[in-house]
C-alpha cells in the first residue's frame, strides 16, 4: 500500500486546523459555522499548518540538510507570505469594493437582482499564520 508520510502528515495538519477554525468561532462568537470547515481565512491558517507540517516531516525524514527539505521549506515560507501579503490584500480590496458597490447599488442592479458580496476573508493575520506555523509543527513533532 501506498504511504506517504509528509503527504499525509500536511493533510492530517490541514485538516484539524479546518476544525481548529470551526471550534473557535464556537467558542468565542457561541455559533454553529459550518461554512468555515471548507472556507479560507481564520484562525489558525490551514495553509500554514499543512505546509509547516509537510516541511517539518520532510526534515525528520530526508534530513534538514536535504534537498527536499529545501523545496518543502521554500514553499511553506512562500505559502505563508501569500496568505499575509497577496491574499489578505485581496480580501481587503474586496470589502472597500463591497462598500462600493452598496453605496452605488442603484447603478449596479439589473432586472432588480441584487449583487453578491464579494468573499473578504481570503487571508490571515501574521498572528494567524505563526499559529498554523506551530500547529502544523506540533501536530508533527506529536505524532
């Protein structure tokens, strides 16, 4: 049977984050989220934890002197500068254009359809991503 460890160590990562994320709204807003479980944004970055992790077992296993490690730990700082940098940008730009478009609703309907709101939370927090950082760390270093 196929068993890739790092591959499977980043999954398991992502994943308990997703619920990670479903947990703490529980908690701290007392509501049932259950759009988050597949939803970007949030506390902690499931990105960050599946990347950190896959980096973290690739360095256990090949070694941190590896070339693999190298190119799982590229990746993982790039994934985690998207989240703070482009993607949270994005997710701003989308709530000044939400704003927007509220504001000029009455040139923006057509056959009175209401327009979606464009998705804000797209990206993280620096706090949110250094929390997948550890988690996806952790969830590996634990296993």
């Amino acid at each position: 049977m196929f068993l890739n460890v790092a591959l499977l160590a980043g999954l398991f990562s992502t994943i308990l984050a997703q619920i990670i994320k479903f947990i703490v709204i529980l908690v701290s807003e007392k509501r049932l989220a259950w759009d988050r479980i597949k939803s970007t944004g949030g506390m902690p970055s499931s990105h960050s934890a599946g990347v950190a992790a896959l980096a973290t077992s690739v360095g256990m296993i090949d070694g941190v002197g590896s070339t693999t490690f190298a190119i799982a730990s590229g990746l993982a700082l790039i994934v985690m500068y998207d989240a703070t940098g482009i993607r949270r940008a994005a997710g701003l730009h989308a709530e000044y254009l939400n704003v927007i478009v509220k504001e000029l609703s009455h040139i923006f309907k057509q056959d009175g359809e209401e327009r979606k709101a464009l998705k804000t939370l797209l990206g993280h927090t620096f706090l949110q991503v250094i929390a997948g950082l550890l988690q996806g760390v952790y969830s590996v270093i634990s296993l």
